[in-house]
C-alpha cells in the first residue's frame, strides 16, 4: 500500500500518546517516522533535517498548526497533511488557505490517514536529479531496462523466454539479495500464473540459460553468482 518506502515523515502533535501511536503505526507501513511534541521542536528538527511529508496537528499550545503552516509554506514546499479535531468545512478551508495539501479531522481511521499520505506523495514531482536517472541496471557489457523488462549486448537485444525474463524480474527488484531456490520456484510459479509450473530441480537449468547470456564466463559466474548455502543472487556493477 506504500507508494515510498523509507519516504520520511515528520509527526507533530502535542499528545504524546497519539505522537506515539502514529509514529508505530507509520513505521509499521514502511515510513520512515520522527515526531515533535510542538512547533518550536519542529522547526528545529526542520532546520537539520529533510522530510516528505508533515502530518501537523492544527491544535496545539504556542503555535498553532495553521500558523506554522504558513510560515513553512512560504519557505519550502514539503507537503503538509494538517490534523484537527474541528471538522466544519470553515476550518478545512482555513487549513487549505494556509497552504497544507489535505485535511483530515480527529477522530480519523489510521486506514485513512495511510491513504491519504500516500495520496500525497503519488502528486509530488520527483526530483529532478531522481527524474533523470534511468531505470537501468549494468552487468558488465550488458544492460537490463527494469521499466520495460528488456535486456542489451550494446546496442542488440538480448532474447530472453518468458522464465528468463521472470527470474530477470525477480532479481532486479532486490539486487545483492540472495532467493533460495524454494523462493525463486514460489515467485516464478506466481509470475506464471496459469502456465506450467516451474519445478525446483529446473531453477539450475534456468539459471545455467541466463548466465550465458549475462556472463563472459558462465563457468565463473560475475553478476549471477552463487551464495553457498543461500542460492542465487544478481550483482549488477
């Protein structure tokens, strides 16, 4: 359901039981979670600190959360998702005046509020420098386009069978990690929904397949390698 696992989220709100219980809640669903009990504590973690999102408490001692939304607004443009326990469509408009992305009222179902987080973060432009890097990985001569699923020797296309092309998918999506063969089997038979299922003494003969077209020695394998007591795993440059 997370659109942005690690994305980092500032919590601020002067109830330290419900600070507490959102910070558990959010960190259980990917997210990375720091809170703050006040607008001051939040501005000074502001100072050192980068963040996704802002989920703001508009209730609080001191500065309220309309007011710090202001200011933040004008400095930066993190997003802000404000919390109140007024729900009148005079106070959601005076929350949106103020600059925050969306409004939820207290008392809200977590469900909702991991909706709407994520809701946010899918409208946000991506970063520039993270726009312009191709969604590519390189073993040496080859290149595999994770985004279409196609591979390259140079400027020709690799054939690769609907197995090889899975097990190409798996291994992209966590490089470095090592699947068993028991893991590989299960992921290739969901991936082959409906087709003839992959048995575990035929990862070895797909594994063997794909290695001649990745390796320059498929007898010393560099980027398909084998983990002793662990199974198989890519290891892209």
């Amino acid at each position: 359901m997370t659109r942005d696992i690690g994305a980092h989220l500032l919590i601020v709100d002067d109830d330290e039981r419900i600070r507490g219980l959102l910070q558990k809640f959010l960190m259980r669903h990917g997210f990375m979670a720091t809170v703050a009990r006040d607008a001051g504590q939040a501005r000074r973690l502001l100072k050192g600190l980068a963040f996704d999102l802002i989920v703001l408490d508009v209730m609080m001692p001191g500065e309220d959360g309309l007011s710090l939304t202001r200011d933040l607004r004008a400095k930066n443009g993190t997003p802000i998702l404000l919390l109140t326990a007024k729900g009148e469509a005079g106070d959601r408009i005076s929350g949106l005046e103020a600059g925050a992305d969306d409004y939820l009222a207290k008392p809200f179902e977590p469900k909702e509020l991991l909706l709407r987080i994520n809701a946010i973060l899918r409208r946000m432009p991506k970063p520039a420098d993270e726009a312009e890097v191709p969604q590519v990985l390189h073993l040496g001569p080859i290149r595999y386009d994770l985004d279409r699923s196609e591979m390259w020797h140079g400027s020709e296309p690799v054939r690769l069978t609907a197995t090889e092309a899975a097990l190409m998918r798996i291994f992209t999506a966590e490089p470095n990690r090592a699947f068993s063969r028991t893991e590989l089997v299960s992921l290739l038979n969901r991936d082959k929904a409906g087709a003839e299922q992959v048995q575990e003494r035929a990862v070895d003969v797909q594994i063997t397949r794909l290695r001649r077209k990745i390796e320059t020695n498929p007898k010393q394998p560099r980027y398909l390698q084998t983990v002793r007591g662990a199974g198989y795993m890519l290891a892209p440059d």
